[in-house]
C-alpha cells in the first residue's frame, strides 16, 4: 500500500510541485493549504508523514505542529523559508522529526522523508487503549470489537477515546463535553447524551456487550461487564 503524506503549504505553486514528484515517487499526497485546515486534515489520522510549512495562514505551523503532538506521533517534516537557528529549535522542540529550509532540491527532500519514514515507531508501539474486546488505535485512528473494525465518526471517536482514557472512572456530561467539544461549545449538555446513544448502538448493541453504563444522576463510565 502506498504511503499516504500530508503537504500542509500555502504556495500553491510548490505545494502543486512537491505534490507532482511525491506523486511520481508513489506516494499518495493530500494537500491543504491553510494552517486550520491541515490540523484538521492532520488529526483525522491516515498519514505516515506530514510536511508542515511553518508561515500558513490562519494557524502557523508550529502551531499546528503543537496541537497536533498532543494527540499525534505522526512524523512531521518543517518546510521553511527562515534558515535561523530559532526556526529550528523551536521547531524540533515541539516535536518536528526534521526541517528543511526552501529553497530545497526535491532529491534533498526525498531523502528526508525516507529516512523519517524509516525512524516511524514500529506498530506495537503505537498508543493502544483498551476496553475488553474493545481495542483502540489512537496512532491509526481504528477501532475493533472483536477484532470487527468499528467505524465511527471524528466526534464519536473522541468521546470514547475519552471515556477509554478514564476507564472505569465516572465521568460527569460537564466533564465529557469539556474534554470532547471544547469548553467553548454553546450547545447543550445533551449532546453528550446523543453521542452515547451512537456509540452504544455501534458497540455495546452490535456487538452484545456491555461496556458503556450510564450511572444515573453522575454520568457515564467505561469498563467491562462484571
Ligand atoms: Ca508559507
């Protein structure tokens, strides 16, 4: 299977270059061109390697880079224009495998993402949380029941990833929603409700297990059946 790469950069004219010889190289190449836009892309998961250009709109790309290391171990290969040793430190500091500084050779460039797709962490390391028959795959964005893949939704995934982080722990529909939607969301607490539901029809009730338990009057709670 080919190895799918992120190109986060606004210069469409090189984004569309790089895409072309990545292309030709076989690689599969997805494109966003604004720093928002590729967190989003970035944290959906799928991508072996990413290449983040660091002056985007909307989001920089140390920030994006930020962000996405709170969740992601995804390599992520610095595109620059500012060859200063800031850059760089920075840069590495908050997680970035490598950098290269534009204008850069393709072939230089080529080379950095093989040797960055060499050092990936083999896939027993990658994050696993589990639940009985339940495993999720952070890294990989994958979740089983019985070794059925289950597919769900950006939001449903977080909510369990969620719960799955607190395991056996209560949580309260405040907490969830803090931790899943942001303390910004302006909806209601419902939702938390909603979003269960989903999750409970895909797992609990597809599967015949029960590992998802509502504790009246408190919240919810993920551990196996006793
Ligand atoms: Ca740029």
């Amino acid at each position: 299977m080919a190895e799918k790469i992120l190109l986060v950069e606004d210069e469409e004219k090189l984004a569309r270059m790089v895409e072309l010889e990545l292309r030709y190289e076989g690689y599969e190449v997805d494109k966003a061109f604004d720093g928002r836009s590729g967190l989003d892309r970035a944290l959906s998961g799928g991508y072996d390697l990413i290449l983040l250009d660091i002056m985007l709109p909307a989001l920089s790309g140390m920030e994006v880079l930020r962000r996405l290391r709170r969740e992601s171990q995804t390599p992520v290969i610095m595109l620059t224009a500012r060859d200063t040793v800031v850059d760089k430190v920075a840069g590495l500091d908050s997680g970035a495998d490598d950098y290269i500084t534009k204008p850069f050779a393709i072939e230089e460039l080529l080379a950095r993402i093989r040797a960055a797709l060499r050092k990936r962490p083999a896939a027993q390391e990658l994050p696993r949380l589990t639940c009985g028959p339940l495993v999720m795959d952070v890294e990989r964005h994958e979740v089983t029941v019985k070794g059925a893949e289950v597919e769900l939704t950006r939001r449903e995934f977080d909510l369990l990833r969620c719960l799955l982080e607190h395991k056996e722990k209560v949580l309260t529909r405040e907490a969830l929603l803090d931790n899943v939607w942001g303390f910004d969301f302006a909806g209601e607490t419902n939702a938390v409700d909603v979003y269960i539901r989903f999750l409970r029809s895909k797992i609990d009730e597809k599967f015949g297990v029960k590992i998802i338990h509502t504790v009246r009057g408190v919240g919810y709670v993920i551990r196996e059946e006793d």
